[in-house]
C-alpha cells in the first residue's frame, strides 16, 4: 500500500499544473517607419513537456505547437495603406521560468487602399474621380522572437513579446517587395473560450 501511495504521490508531483490555451493577442505592427497594429488569435494543437533535474531542482520546457489567424494593418504616409488576413504556424519553446521563444510562418491577403486621390481619364479625355483604388497581394512572413509568460509560475493570464521578422508581398511591379517587420504585444490567455486539449 505504501509502495501504490508514493507512486501516485511522484505521479501527482511530476504534472505540471500549466498546459497551454487558447491566447487573444493584441500588439503594434510596423515596417520601418510604416506605423500599424495585429490582432488575432493562436490555438494550441500539440504540446510535449520535458524534465530534468539539476541541482536538486526540476527544471521544465514545453515545446508548444499552434495555428493562428491575424488581422495586420499599416498605413504608409502619402502612399497607401495595408490591410492583411493571414493564416501562421506558431512554434514556442516554453521554460518553466516563464521565458519563451518563438517562431512563425504565415501566408495571407493584402490588399491596398491608395492615400491620395484618383483620376482616371478617358478616350474622350473626360476625367473621372476613382475612389477605394489600389491592389490585392499575397503576403508570406517569417518571424522569431522572445516573450514572457506569466501563466506559467503565477498562473497570471498575461505574457508579452517582441517578434521582429520579414514579409514579401507579391506579385510587386510583376517581381515582389521584402520589407522588414516587428510585431510588439500582449497576450491573454483564455481559459474558457475554445478549450483546447492538446495532446
């Protein structure tokens, strides 16, 4: 009997009480000097949890998977402004400290919307006002990045991250345009909102 007891006390004791949620996440989103912001959300499908044991401590990691969709937004002064919808893959290496990494991949659709205004003139040379002119893209982004998970020792529902990374939108004067990015948020973590069960 005391042999069954102490194997369920480990086994109590070796479980983590953190698993991940699904996360609502808010942030500022530019390129270079093209102001902007994202929204969207990431819901865990797989997570795996490692332990070791040093110094006398249990020392713990969770390698973590996601899929996500964002709603990004920039506006370049005097040119156009940028909207995007696009679906990511999410990968975070979680430590039990609360520090994370991060990477993502994601394919989207961006369409422009012109600053200015304009003018089409025809074969009669009569000038007519274009309103809402401008162009749709595909967008693929690349992003690393580090944040800080407070749900993990204080199950606080909070983190925050900064993720620099590249987008290219295409086709761009029949080529495309690389342009560097950084992403700078805070996450909520959402416990009763599509439960997740990763496994």
């Amino acid at each position: 009997i005391l042999h069954l007891l102490s194997l369920n006390i480990f086994s109590a004791d070796s479980q983590s009480p953190y698993s991940p949620k699904t996360l609502i996440k808010l942030g500022y989103w530019a390129s270079i000097a093209e102001p902007g912001f994202s929204m969207g959300m990431e819901r865990p499908y797989r997570y795996i949890e490692s332990k070791r044991r040093r110094s006398g401590k249990d020392h713990i990691k969770y390698k973590e998977r996601y899929l996500g969709a964002a709603f990004q937004m920039y506006h370049h002064r005097d040119f156009h402004s940028l909207l995007n919808i696009q679906v990511e893959w999410i990968q975070k290496r979680q430590f039990s400290g609360g520090l994370y990494l991060q990477r993502s991949a994601g394919i989207g659709l961006s369409r422009t919307f012109l600053a200015g205004p304009t003018y089409e003139v025809d074969a009669q040379g009569n000038i007519k006002k274009k309103n809402g002119q401008g162009n749709y893209y595909a967008c693929i982004q690349l992003a690393g990045g580090i944040g800080y998970n407070w749900a993990v020792k204080r199950n606080i529902p909070w983190n925050i991250y900064i993720k620099p990374g590249a987008s290219v939108i295409l086709p761009y004067n029949y080529y495309f345009l690389p342009k560097p990015t950084v992403e700078l948020g805070v996450i909520y973590n959402v416990k009763n909102f599509w439960t997740a069960h990763p496994k």
